[in-house]
C-alpha cells in the first residue's frame, strides 16, 4: 500500500502502524544514502539553522532521491488554467461543491491554491522506489515523497498548523538542522520545508517507520546531482511527465522469480540501464504524448539496428484512403533474429518448460521456432475500413472489412505454414462463417475479407491511401491512427435507434483523430478535437462536467 500522504482529509496525514514499527532494518535499499542519518526518539526538535547560502537557487530536483523506480511530475498552475479553472471557480458546479465543505481552509485552497502557500507554478514531483516483498506471496513495499515549491513559507506553516488542529494528534511544526518540520516517533510519514522548498516522505514498509525522519533530513540537503537521462527528462516541455526506471523495475520482478528463473536472467539482461520518459502537453485543440527509452550506449545501438526502412509499397497499396484505422511497423528482421537467435533462444532452450512450448509449436505448425523466424521480412500492415450488416444465411449479420498482411523473406517456410492441415481447416471454417481467407502476391501474404481478395491479386485497392496518412505509415518504424467520425459511422450503423449509442455516438463526434508514429526508442502520440481552437484539457474537462 503506497503510504498515506496527503493534506486532505487531515486525518489521513499521519497513521500509526504497528507498536514494533520503529525497528530498524540492516541491509541496502534504494534510500541508502538516507540510511546513515539519525533521529531523535522522541519529537523531533533541533536547534534552528539558516538555509545554506544559495539555496533559493537550488532546483527542486536535488531534492529528489538519487535512486528512484519512477517519478511523476506535473505543472499544477498549467493544467489548472489549460483546463479553465477560473471558469469552474465561477460556475454552478463549484458553488454546489462549496456548500458540502465545511472547512474555511480548504474553501480558501481550493479558491486559490496560493492561499496554501505553496508556488504551483512550478512542478511538483512525486518519486517512489519499489522494493521486492520480503516474504513469498508478500506484497511489494513503497517508499516515497512529494517535493513541491515554497512561495510563503510562513503562509505555508499558518496552513499546517491549520491542518495538525484539525488533525487532534500531538504534532506540530519544529525547527530543525536548516529547516522546519513536523515528525514523530512512529509516524510513517515526515514532512519539512524552508522557505524555498516542501518534502514530504513515507513508507508503506513497517521495519522503515524509524528511519523516517532521516529519510526528510537526507531529501531536505538538496545535493542531489539528477542523471543524464533523468536531467534530460526534467527538460522537456510537459504539463504531466512520468520517468521510470525500468531496470529497478526488473531488478525487483527478477527476485521474486529467482535467480535461477532464465526469463528474470533475460529481461534483466535486455534490459539492464533502461530508463523511460514520458510527458503529455495540452494544447489548442490537442493532447500531444512523447514516450521514449534509454538504455547505455551499445544498448541504444542494438535496438536502432532493428529498425526498418517504413513499410514496403505493396502493403501500403492495400490500405483504404478511407481506412476508420489502420496500422503499419518496420523493422530489420536480420538483426532481430541475430538478437533473438544470441540472446533470447539459448535461454529459452535451456528451459524445461519452454523446451516443451517449442515442441508443440513444431508440432502444430510444421516448423521449427528459427523457421517460423524466418518467413517474415519485417514489414506489417493492417487496416479495418468498414463493418455492416448484410444478410447472411440465418438472418442478417455483420459483415467486416480488413487486412492484415506482411512481407515473405522465406516464402518455402511460409508456403509450408500456409498449407498445415489443422491451418487449413480453421481457415476454412473462417471463411465459410465470416468470409475469411489467405491471399497474397509476390511480395507479401495476407489474411483478408472477400472484399479485398480480389485488390490483393492486383496489387492496389481502388482507392489506396496517400498523402499525411501514407507518410505516417510508411515514413516511420511504426505509425497508425484512428478516425473518430468513421467509428461514429460504425456505431450508428449497428445500433441505430439506441439511446445510449446516440450518446457514444456524440462523444465520438467530439474528437477528430488520434495517431501515432515510433522510430525504435521513441513514439510520439497525438490526439486531436473537432474543436482547433479550444485547449484540449479544457474540452476534456467540459466533456467531463456534462457527463
């Protein structure tokens, strides 16, 4: 359970846990370096000492741990005005929510959140480290915190104060070694803040309660140097930001599997100093979406060496202009082998169980696992452009329209797949029921409809896709989209009449189309309204309030 941490309700600010909580645990943890600073048994209350000198230009990333599974991150005062705050502070709504709280702070608050005195218009942050449970079938512990910005530090205390009365527990805000805080034996959570800086940590691992106050000392320092990767992050232009560390992530899945488990021993080899970065920005009339990974250099390497050229022509030819989605991916299919025959197989053959998957999989299919590798080329293509009713032997029935289709390296192995009996006859089942069937040319194989059987063998559609949509599939090592008014067409079709397919039907009409294109070791997604003009978040949160 994530600890509790959180100004409101007041009562869920502090919790006891057990009597024996206190004890201290040897051992290395990701708050190692909070490790070796010490707490008084009691409530906590040092000597006052000035912030060093310089601190007010200290940026809130010292403050945050050197080592971290993952961290969130999100500009308060942006997203606020991006999603027309001012405008719910003058709206029905609010003043209806007004009259069921009973509190003057929290009105104060949530009328003007500088009332805190907390600076929301820089970025808040909350980090965690995930720790493997210390006992089988045991749950994961948490320890975290939350750094955020001073704008008055003495509004900021009037606040607490507020908050530990309400809370009717013994608390109250001391001074400490260059800052101020509130702590207490026992306690699972600690807080403290200078006139620049909030902290706040917890953890949900009971053998760590008495180190907490050394954990707030160790975050208040401020010496935190970020890494490269995480640095770079920090950088981005984003409302919302995400940034993990999915290494430690494996790390902690490895030992919960064992060390003798070869898939822990893989996935911590492929992907040993893996970090992603994620960060969403509102914008007019859009929601845009940056995702990328980082792994060390000979990492980094490998992985852009899988990728493709863009998908090949003659599966482009087949996608509809009028497409409601479609999809496309490229990749180097010679270097995925080589990693896959070097670093994945070797382990999976070693693997009783596997070893037995493997048999199965020839014995099925007619192929060994490296056969199967090697009939595609590494280019793939599927499109979905319509769904209808049409009258079938039993009464009318969907009918849909699509293809999926991929270019042969190994057109022998292939053949060999395409002409398995048991393959056969599902694949005749499928075509009798939904019309269903295998189809191809000279550069590609598809599974497609009747409707687009006879486009295959020519080589095009009638009407195949082009311009931005074409060079979103084909320019990138994957790319797709989906358009929102075509799937409304789909849903009025098939539930005409319904009430509640009206409503779906005017929610989809509300947004335009949604794509995304990946070169390997990024992908950048976009979401996009009717509406060019309005900011997106405001247009999601009206959504919202009329839902």
């Amino acid at each position: 359970r994530p600890p509790r941490s959180t100004l409101f309700p007041y009562t869920t600010l502090f919790r006891s846990p057990a009597a024996d909580a206190g004890e201290k645990t040897p051992g290395a943890t990701p708050e190692a370096e909070d490790k070796a600073e010490t707490n008084n048994p009691q409530l906590i209350a040092n000597p006052v000492a000035k912030p060093a000198a310089g601190a007010g230009a200290r940026s809130l990333a010292s403050h945050l741990p050197k080592k971290m599974t993952m961290l969130f991150s999100a500009n308060l005062k942006q997203l606020l005005d991006k999603g027309g705050y001012k405008d719910l502070l003058e709206s029905d709504l609010f003043e209806q929510l007004m009259e069921e709280v009973d509190d003057e702070l929290a009105i104060a608050i949530l009328k003007d959140p500088a009332a805190s005195g907390l600076d929301i218009a820089q970025p808040a942050h909350v980090f965690m480290n995930v720790l493997p449970p210390a006992e089988e079938f045991g749950e994961p512990t948490v320890t975290g915190g939350l750094v955020m910005a001073v704008k008055d530090a003495a509004t900021l205390e009037k606040t607490l104060n507020k908050i530990i009365a309400a809370t009717g527990m013994p608390l109250r805000v001391t001074d400490a070694q260059g800052y101020k805080q509130v702590a207490m034996e026992g306690i699972p959570v600690a807080l403290g803040f200078t006139d620049n800086v909030l902290v706040i940590v917890g953890t949900s691992d009971e053998t760590k309660v008495g180190r907490v106050p050394a954990m707030l000392k160790a975050r208040m320092t401020g010496n935190t140097k970020p890494t490269a990767d995480l640095a770079k992050h920090l950088k981005k232009k984003y409302d919302l930001a995400a940034w993990f560390d999915y290494a430690q992530l494996m790390e902690m899945i490895g030992e919960v599997l064992g060390e003798e488990d070869p898939t822990a021993a893989l996935m911590m080899d492929l992907y040993e100093d893996l970090t992603y970065s994620s960060t969403v920005s509102f914008d007019a009339g859009a929601v845009t979406v940056d995702f990328s990974g980082s792994f060390g250099k000979k990492e980094n390497e490998k992985f852009a060496n899988m990728a493709g050229k863009g998908a090949d022509a003659s599966l482009l030819n087949m996608v509809p202009d009028d497409s409601i989605l479609a999809f496309a991916e490229s990749v180097n299919m010679k270097a995925v082998r080589k990693m896959f025959n070097e670093d994945i197989l070797p382990l999976l053959e070693d693997n009783d169980e596997f070893g037995e998957v493997l048999e199965l999989i020839e014995e099925n299919l007619g192929l060994t696992l490296k056969e199967l590798l090697s009939v595609p080329k590494g280019d793939v293509v599927l499109s979905w452009d319509s769904l209808e009713m049409a009258e079938g032997d039993f009464g009318p029935e969907p009918k849909v329209g699509f293809v999926f289709g991929f270019t042969v390296e190994n057109w022998k192995a292939a053949n060999k797949l395409i002409n398995n009996p048991e393959l056969q006859e599902g694949m005749a089942m499928l075509k009798g029921m939904l019309g269903i069937q295998f189809a191809q040319n000279q550069k590609a194989l598809f599974i497609t409809t009747d409707k687009h059987a006879g486009a295959v063998a020519e080589g095009t559609t009638v009407n195949p896709i082009k311009g931005d949509r074409r060079n979103l599939l084909g320019k990138h090592v994957a790319g797709g989209f989906i358009r929102f008014d075509r799937v409304a067409d789909v849903v009025e079709t098939m539930a005409e009449g319904e009430e509640e397919a009206d409503k779906i039907v005017e929610i989809l009409r509300v947004f335009d189309e949604a794509s995304f294109t990946s070169d390997m070791l990024s992908m950048k997604g976009k979401l996009t309204f009717k509406d060019k003009k309005t900011n997106a978040l405001k247009q999601i949160v009206d959504l919202s309030v009329e839902l």
